[in-house]
C-alpha cells in the first residue's frame, strides 16, 4: 500500500491560527497521510510552538516528524530538510496558512494510483483573500502535454496543491534557492525536463491564503532580476527556445515591475 508523508513548513511570521486551520484540514482528511513533517524553518513565536504541541499526539495520522533549523533559511532549504525526513513513497505539500478540502488526499491518491505512469498530481485552488479582495479560481491545463507546454510561458501550478512520487523530487535533488521565491518554478521545470510526468485535477482541492500586500512584494528589481536570471537558465537547458525566452522576459519585466495596483489586475486576468 502506498504511503504518504505531507511536508509542510513554518516561520516566525506566520500566525498561529493560520498554521492551526492549515494543520487541521491536514488531519481531517477523509484518507490521513500517514506521516506529517513540519519544517520549522528559525525560532518561531510560542503560540505556534503551542500549536505544533497539539497536534503532536494526534492519532488521526501515525507519525508526526517535527524538524528545527536554527536559522531562518528559506522555503528552498526547509524543504529539503523535510524531503529527507519524509518516509512515504508520495510527498503531498501543504503551505502553513492554506487549507485543504477533506478530500484533497483521497482524490489524489485514487488518482495517483490509478495512473501510475503520473510522477506529480496537482490540482485547482482557490486563491483567497484577507484584505478584503474578492477570491479568485487558478485553473490550469489538465494533461501533461498540456501543462509542460504553458510551463514554457508562466508557472501554472500552484505550489501546495501537488502530490508528488518522493522519487522523481529526490533524483531532481529537490529544490534550490538560486532564483529566489521562483523555487517551485524552478522545480517543475527540472522535474519536466527529467521526463517525469504532471496530471492536474480539474477540482478545487486546496484554498490559498493571499493578500494584495503579498502581490506587491512580488515586483521590482531585484525580483525581476531573478526571474531573468530563471529564464535563462531555462532557456540554457533547453526547456525554452530563444524566441520563448526573449518574449517571457520581456512580458514579465513590465509585469514585475508595474505598480503594485497594476500588478493585481494583471494577476487576474492571467488567471481568469
């Protein structure tokens, strides 16, 4: 029977009822994985300790594996540190301030199990907002010839929505931090390239907890530059073609370093 481990990590400034509703749609599903990996990614606030604690002794999942690094390091970096901890043959990702549905896991393993030649299995989500903007769907292509083609323009997968095979995300060596907040772009390319194959569940299987705030800091220079820097490096491996690459750039220069009200409505209309 194949075995699960949801990896998830946790920094100082996430709150504590965050992480509480995210863990507990993790432990509510109507199929519990069977391992839960919590990456706590530098010294964190006691109430999310005392929320962490909680959950410990829960037996609603059989084994909670709870990870410290003493410095903050980076999405990239407690992800792997967590990738090595988890012991089950699929990695089902989980952010620290989203929320699954109950049947996220149960429609993705009867998936996953059903197509075994399928190396990552993502979903729709549902992006929702704090601050008071209106939520919006993030829907993708479904097949993976589908996916690896629109891939080459943006990044169509939403981070904590996979269900991914512990061994294609092993032998890619996990994720890297070189192109900055672009780490799970990064690793979808890297997995496409290896041959390994992505299927997404036309469902909203997880809700995304965003701000405006958040859009806004996702422009500028320094954030434009890494993302050239990303493109380049996919266009050097052969993953985008010159053509591909000049148009990419250019695109999203004007998008990264529009303003940030901008920035939003091009948000929306890209994922509309």
């Amino acid at each position: 029977m194949s075995t699960v481990s949801t990896l998830m990590s946790t920094y100082a400034a996430e709150k504590a009822s965050n992480l509480a509703e995210s863990l507990e749609s993790v432990f509510a599903q109507t199929r519990p994985p069977e391992q839960v990996v919590i990456v706590i990614d530098g010294p964190i606030p006691p109430a999310q300790e005392t929320v962490i604690r909680s959950y410990c002794n829960d037996q609603r999942v059989g084994e909670i594996t709870v990870l410290y690094l003493p410095e903050q390091s980076g999405l990239a970096a407690a992800m792997n540190a967590g990738l090595k901890a988890c012991k089950g043959d699929y990695i089902m990702r989980m952010d620290s301030d989203d929320i699954c549905t109950p049947d996220r896991l149960e429609i993705q393993m009867r998936y996953a199990l059903d197509n075994p030649d399928v190396d990552i299995v993502s979903s729709w989500s549902e992006e929702f907002f704090e601050d008071g903007a209106a939520p919006q769907i993030k829907v993708s292509p479904v097949a993976h010839e589908h996916v690896t083609a629109a891939l080459r323009w943006r990044n169509v997968l939403v981070h904590p929505t996979i269900l991914a095979k512990s061994k294609a995300l092993r032998e890619v060596d996990g994720y890297r931090s070189k192109f900055g907040q672009l780490e799970d772009y990064d690793l979808f390319v890297r997995l496409a390239l290896e041959g390994f194959r992505f299927h997404v569940i036309p469902k909203t299987l997880v809700r995304v907890r965003s701000s405006v705030a958040q859009k806004e800091r996702r422009g500028g220079w320094r954030y434009s530059l890494k993302e050239v820097a990303f493109r380049w490096e996919c266009k050097r491996l052969g993953f985008l073609r010159l053509h591909q690459f000049a148009a990419t750039t250019s695109l999203y220069l004007l998008f990264r370093l529009a303003s940030g009200a901008m920035r939003k409505r091009l948000y929306a209309l890209a994922r509309a």
